[in-house]
C-alpha cells in the first residue's frame, strides 16, 4: 500500500487568463520505507507540491491520497485531525513557537493526549535527538542546529506516517545537515515515507529516489 | 501539553499585551461596580441627612413647645369656662361674670378626662368697692388649680408637664394676693397687713403685672369670698390653659368641655391662643421646608450622579471592548506564523479560537473581580459611606462579584470572537509558503 499517492495534480495561481501554474499534472508514489527528494530551482513549485501532499494546499486537479484516504475529499476540520494523527512537516525555518520549551515544542502536537504520557513520549523524542539536556530552555537559547532537531523530534511526535521535510537542511552545517538526513532515512526505514524537497543536490544524497522539478512539473 | 497551559506561557511571553486588557476589563467593571456603590451609597447618605434632620427637627419642636408651654404659663391663663347663660357684653361691662356655676365643677371637668385644657383654676369673682381704701377692686377667692390626675401621668418625657407648676398657687386662708396695680398704688409687699371687709388679711404674695384686671385684684381663699358675697359653694368661672395649639382648636375645646359640663360656655383669649399655634405653625412649616429643600437637593445631586453614570459606565464598557478587540486583534497578527505551523500540526480551529478565548476569558476572570471590589470601595468612599458599611457590604456580595466576572466574561469573549474566528480562519498553506 502506497502511503502517499497523488495522481495528476494541477495547481494554478492568479485569474485564468494570467494564472501561473505551480504544478502541472504532477503524479507521484512514496511506498511505505520510500525516501524520495525532489529538487529544482526556487519556485519551480516545490512547496506547493508539499503542501499539496500535506493537505494544507487543494490542488484544481488531480487526486492526493494518503493511507487510501483521499485527502480533499474530507471536510477542514476532519483534514486537520488527519494530518495531526498521519503527517509531519518539517521547514527550513523551523519555526518553533517561542514561550514553549523545547519539551513543550515538541509535545505540542499531543493535545488530547494524557498529560505525563504525553511530556514522557517528548523526553523519549529528545533523548534520540540528543536533546535531553535542553528540554526546559526556550528555543531563542537553542543553536541553529539544536532548533532544527526539536522541530524534527516535533514532526515525529506523532509517530506519523509521512513526513514533509521543506528544505529541512538549508539553514544547517554539514554536520547537524548529516544528522537530520539521517533522522530522515531512519524514519524511512522503519516504515514511513519521506517527501523532501530541496534545491541542494548534496541534500538529496541520502535519498533513495531524486527527482527532478521544474516549472511545476516532475521530469 | 494541555492548550490551557499554551494560553499561560503565551501570557507570560506577551505581558504588556495581557495587562493591558485585564486593566481595561478592571476599568469597566470597576465603573459599573463603582456607579452602583456610588448611587447605594448616596441614598444611604440621604436617608441619613434626611433622619438625622427629622430628628433635629422633633427636638426643635419638643423644645419649642416646652418654651410656649412655659411662655403661655406666664403669660396666664387663655380660657374661661362660664355658665352659659353668661352675656359677653355684660362681661365686657363689668369685667366679672355676674352668672354662677356650682363649685365642684372644676373638680367634674378634671374627672371628666378633660384633654384640650390644663391648669384648671375654679373662681368666684365680684367688684367692689374697697371701702378701707376707697377703690374700686375685683375681689376674687380661688382655692388653688384643681390636679388633673390623667394628664398628670401623660407627662411627656424630657419636657415639663401638662400641670407641672400652677400658674396660681392655692392663697391660705387669712392671706391675700395683691394685683399689681393695688400693690403700687399702696405700695404693699410681702407681709404686710391690709384691712378687706373689716377682715385682717396678711399680704401672701404680690403678682406680676398682667396689664389686665388682674392687676387690681386681690386673691383670697375661695371659701372667705363665698361668704362674703353670700354665695356659698359656688363659683363664676373656671379658668384654663389652652393646651392644644391647634388655630381652630377653640371648637375642640368646646365640644370637650360641654360634653362633660353642658351648661357651660367656653370664652378665649384667643390672641394669645392664636398667636402661639400659629408661631409653632410657621416654625414647623420652616422645618419642613428644611427637611424638602435638602431632600431636593440630595434629588438633584443624585439626578447629576445617574447621569454622569448613564454616560460614563457604557463608555467604559465600549471602550473596554473594543480595547480587547484591537489587542485580539494585534495578538492574532502577531501569532500569525504560529498559527500556521499549529495548523500544519493538526490544531482544529476550535482549538485556535480557544487559544484566543480563553486569553480574553482569563483577563476577564482575573480583571473583573479586581475592578469590581477597586470599583465599589471607590464609588462607596465618593458617595460619603462608610468603608465598613453596608453599602460596601452589599456592593460586595459575591453573587454580584460572580454576576461580574460572568458579564465581563461575555464581553471579552464577544469583543475578541472576530479577530479568533479571522485567526482560526487563516489559510495555513498561505502562511506556510510566506515562511518558506
């Protein structure tokens, strides 16, 4: 079973006559241990093409199913649980909120859960992250790579089933870049499936599949 | 971690924007507690002024009747009870009643349970000429004021009583009490010894001067009058004290004192009877008066007071609510990455309304009460009550610091529910493409 499936995505931005088109009949399969990297040039519709997949984004054409679950064919609210229980996303900018810890960050996504079970499951998150000696800091305190492993820990919170990496390694050195790389890999092989899109070539060195993007559409 | 919890550490990471709205809830709730206490506390005041005027005001009167009571003592007395088929101009002519009455009728009137007169003096007199002296004189033989038991034990507390100090005192037999006209003309005093009908007579007292008949009257014992006149056991009127200051009260007394005695006829000085009721009546008016004028005063200022809340209250209201708009508002757009990525990370929009709410809830459940109990002491202190009061008690009661919160709850909650639903409503993959 295919965990992410889109079949012929279309998306077009502006007024019909002048629209621009980020993706062109995009189709696109990630079984589940699949670690596939797309790459191209900034705005080629790689984002678009992420956020399609993450259900945050509906195509005009086109089909996006997730674990046999046709993404757009739910309401927002029924997406919106879905992509908390099945997707994580991972950017460049990491984007952490601010006020919370680094145990709060990364725990933020277990609202409905139990409490302790919850702040447990985050612990377990940063100590395979290395991060157990920061739980309690703020972000801001956090080095660029630091911030960048709490957001990845906080995409696998969930324990999703695929996860959407954003240029994950722009901002990093090579060596916390080879870290999150890594993370991303073990992810695959334990079952999951990545989707990561980059325009870094040595980004996409530990994927199994590169793809190629340009002007919204895979070549 | 729980979205309360969320809520928490965003107030503590955005702390001007927080304190900034509890103050403008603590504001308006403080104004609508601070009007209430404010208006419960002038009415409280008034009702004080108002009794405490009152109060002043039955003194002043009590102490008024007391002087007129004393004033009229001394001046004499102001009705005299005759047979009734005594003829005024005859009266007027002679100066004495020439019709008499049984002795015993003072003694009837006070049994009777007379309440209008007071100071009941029973007299027999008759002019004649004084022929040790040569001089015409009245001659009159009273035997002292008859008590009056009833009105004895209605004596009102702190004032002198109805009978308390005769007006005439009883004249001992062998004695006499000279007018004092006589007493000049012979220049008699105290002691001294007079020659009446052949009859040796000690001068008792001499009495003031009344500028009346009085003045040339000599007072002996009743019974010493009856025989010399030859009218045993009998009198010819029945002085009194008016007692009831009423202007139309001769009519009372009439009624009194016919029902009880029916072949009498009452008589008034009534200058003086008139004189007194109306003087306590312009005092009493006067006090009244008082009383309205302060009473329309406290009115006006409490008018002057409702106004200025009519007004003030639903600004501070207003302003509170549009205060917490444009800070939700503010917040909303300052968290807009946030709500992004809390999108991407599967927040409902229940959920990011409730982070918005339950901000605006917590200013409101902290800031209402603050305001509330600020608000009354102040409104309390400027409408003149007590701090320890009842007012204060009352403003305070906590089924009105609950009605409080509930209604300050509702406003935030409606004030920020726009700028919530816009937050809730952001397109993440908008937001998440402006990030990248």
């Amino acid at each position: 079973m295919d965990i992410l499936c889109l079949k012929k995505i279309t998306k077009r931005f502006g007024k019909e006559d002048q629209s621009l088109v980020a993706l062109d009949e995009v189709s696109l399969q990630l079984p589940s241990g699949a670690f596939t990297a797309i790459r191209g040039p900034s705005g080629c519709g790689k984002t678009t093409l992420l956020l399609t997949a993450g259900s945050l984004l509906r195509p005009d054409d086109g089909s996006a199913v997730v674990l046999d679950q046709s993404l757009y064919a739910m309401s927002i609210e029924q997406r919106a649980a879905f992509r908390a229980a099945t997707i994580g996303f991972v950017f460049q900018q990491f984007h952490l909120i601010p006020y919370l810890s680094v145990l709060e960050n990364v725990t933020a996504p277990l609202l409905k859960d139990n409490r302790k079970a919850g702040r447990a499951r985050g612990q377990a998150m940063l100590e395979r992250f290395n991060l157990a000696d920061h739980i309690n800091k703020l972000p801001g305190t956090l080095s660029t790579g630091e911030r960048q492993r709490v957001a990845l820990a906080r995409a696998m919170i969930n324990s999703p089933k695929l996860l959407l990496a954003d240029e994950p390694t722009g901002n990093l050195d090579v060596e916390n870049a080879a870290t999150v790389l890594t993370a991303l890999a073990d992810f695959a092989r334990e079952g999951g499936a990545v989707l990561l899109v980059t325009h870094d070539a040595k980004a996409t060195e530990r994927a199994d599949t590169v793809m190629e993007m340009n002007r919204g559409a895979l070549l | 971690m729980q979205l309360w919890q969320m809520v928490l550490k965003e107030l503590f990471h955005r702390k001007l924007n927080f304190a900034s709205g509890l103050i403008s809830v603590a504001i308006a709730v403080g104004c609508v507690a601070g009007a209430l206490a404010l208006l419960a506390a002038h009415d409280e005041r008034t009702e004080a002024v108002i009794t405490q005027k009152e109060a002043e005001t039955r003194a002043a009167m009590r102490q008024m009747e007391d002087d007129y009571r004393r004033i009229m003592r001394d001046m004499g007395y102001n009705v005299l009870i005759l047979h009734e088929d005594q003829d005024f101009a005859a009266l007027q002519r002679a100066g004495v009643p020439d019709t008499f009455l049984p002795d015993d009728y003072a003694e009837r009137l006070a049994a009777g349970g007379i309440s209008t007169l007071n100071h009941l003096l029973p007299v027999l007199q008759l002019k004649t000429h004084w022929d040790e002296r040569d001089m015409e004189i009245i001659v009159a033989g009273v035997r002292g004021q008859v008590p009056i038991e009833h009105r004895r034990r209605a004596r009102p507390e702190g004032g002198i009583g109805p009978d308390g100090t005769p007006i005439m005192t009883p004249v001992p037999q062998g004695t006499v009490d000279v007018g004092h006209a006589i007493a000049e003309r012979f220049r008699f005093s105290e002691g001294d010894e007079l020659l009446l009908n052949g009859a040796a007579l000690t001068v008792n007292k001499v009495l003031p001067r009344r500028g009346a008949n009085e003045d040339i009257t000599l007072w002996v014992h009743l019974d010493q009058a009856q025989e010399w006149f030859e009218q045993e056991g009998k009198i010819n009127g029945i002085f009194a004290l008016e007692c009831v200051c009423h202007a139309d009260s001769l009519g009372q007394i009439v009624e009194e004192v016919t029902r009880i005695l029916p072949d009498t006829q009452v008589f008034e000085f009534s200058t003086l009877v008139q004189g007194r009721a109306l003087a306590r009546a312009r005092a009493a008016e006067a006090h009244r008066e008082a009383i309205e004028a302060e009473r329309q005063n406290r009115a006006a200022l409490r008018r002057e007071r409702e106004q200025t809340t009519l007004v003030l209250v639903p600004l501070a209201v207003l302003g509170a609510a549009v205060w917490v708009f444009l800070l939700t508002v503010a917040n909303v757009r300052e968290r807009r990455y946030e709500i992004g990525i809390l999108r991407a990370l599967g927040f409902s929009a229940i959920k990011i309304i409730g982070l918005f709410q339950l901000r605006v809830i917590l200013m409101a459940v902290i800031g209402a009460p603050a305001g509330y109990v600020l608000g009354a002491v102040v409104g309390a202190s400027l409408g003149g009550a007590a701090l320890s009061g009842s007012v204060l008690g009352a403003a305070l009661h906590p089924l009105l610091i609950v009605a409080a919160i509930l209604a300050a709850t509702a406003l935030v909650c409606v004030a920020a529910w726009m700028p919530a639903l816009r937050a809730a409503g952001q397109d993440p993959a908008e937001i998440l493409k402006e990030m990248t």
